[in-house]
C-alpha cells in the first residue's frame, strides 16, 4: 500500500484525473486535507499492520496452549475449536470463538418460502396472524442477503403452530442449510477491582 502526500514545494499538484493543477490555484482546505488525511491513513496503516501481527501471534499462543492443555489432560486433540483460557489467578482471560457460516441453498430456500406462502393463505387463522409478519420480516433480504438467524429462528414455533404446510416448509430450511466455512473471533479480558471482566475492544466502532 502507498501513500502518498503531495507538499506545498511542489510547483503542480495531480488531481484524480491526472491532470496537473498549479499548487496556487488550490484552496487552503484542499492543502489543510492532503496534510491531515496523509497523517490519518498514515496511523490507520501502522495500527492495521499492528492488528494484523497481534492476530497471528494471539492465534499462535491459542494454538500452543490447547496443545499443552491436550498433553497434560492426556487427550487427544478434537482439531481447532472454540477455547477459553486463564491465567494463574483468572485476573486475564483468552477467547477463541469458532462459529460456523451459515448459507441457504437458493433453490430449496426459495421452495420453503413457497410452502410459507401456502401456508399463510390457508394456514390456521390464529397462527397467521402473528406468523405473517414473523415470515415476511425473515425473507426480507439485505443487499440480497437473508437474515439466516431470522430464518432459522422460524424453527421454533414448529410445534406451537402444528400444521403439515409450515412443518414441511421448516423440513427445506433445514435441507437448504450449507455451512461452507468457519469464522473466528478474538477477545481479550481482563477483571477489574469489581471483580468483572471486561473485555479490549479491538473494534474501531466500539470504542
């Protein structure tokens, strides 16, 4: 990645099109902007290249120590996995959150949806009342994405509502799950004079 500041000592300044503009013919906010945002993507780069390290060495310790706490409990390892880790006095605390990435097959997905709709025009008044709006909310998709908590969380009234349409409908969604990967999280704890942990926000909106 280059970053690039263009100075006051240069006679001509390029815009994004290429095309050479004299430096007095740009406004002081124009020069006050390629000084400050040359500093922040600066910053923005170091501390990116930092996280990136502290990721790989926190993934390396993680790894290490599951397999020293393998070795003395005498067992075999079960392959990465979600962990928690301890000091000696439980003042710190590691997590490696391990959550699988769940996606729908578009074809069967869609079949379910249909049985949905079946099911709200001749389903059993009651439930279709507080259904409707429960099914529509989770195939309403974002950025052509669905909501696979949303979807999922159909499942759950299975027994309440009782009816073959919506049973076979939640049968496709189960069909219809892939998991085509895992995701990885980091968090860092540490407890404070109450007694609580509190975790290190490593996420820029978080802090």
């Amino acid at each position: 990645m280059n970053i690039t500041k263009q100075k006051s000592s240069d006679k001509l300044w390029k815009d994004e099109a290429g095309t050479s503009i004299p430096y007095d013919r740009t406004t002081k906010f124009e020069r006050a902007a390629e000084v400050s945002l040359f500093k922040l993507a600066t910053e923005a780069s170091k501390l990116h290249y930092g996280l990136t390290s502290f990721k790989e060495n926190f993934i390396a310790e993680a790894e290490r120590l599951y397999e020293l706490f393998v070795k003395e409990n005498g067992q075999l390892g079960k392959g990465k996995g979600s962990a928690t880790f301890y000091n000696f006095d439980r003042s710190i605390k590691i997590m490696v959150k391990v959550n699988s990435i769940i996606v729908f097959d578009e074809n069967t997905i869609q079949l379910a949806k249909d049985k949905l709709d079946e099911f709200l025009r001749v389903g059993l008044d009651g439930a279709k009342d507080y259904m409707k709006p429960l099914v529509m909310d989770a195939f309403n998709r974002q950025n052509g994405k669905l909501d696979t908590k949303k979807v999922l969380g159909l499942r759950r009234y299975t027994s309440r509502i009782n009816q073959p349409l919506y049973t076979e409908a939640m049968g496709l969604i189960d069909k219809a799950i892939r998991r085509p990967g895992t995701r990885e999280y980091y968090q860092v704890w540490v407890r404070n004079e109450r007694g609580e942990y509190e975790d290190i926000q490593l996420n820029f909106a978080s802090i």
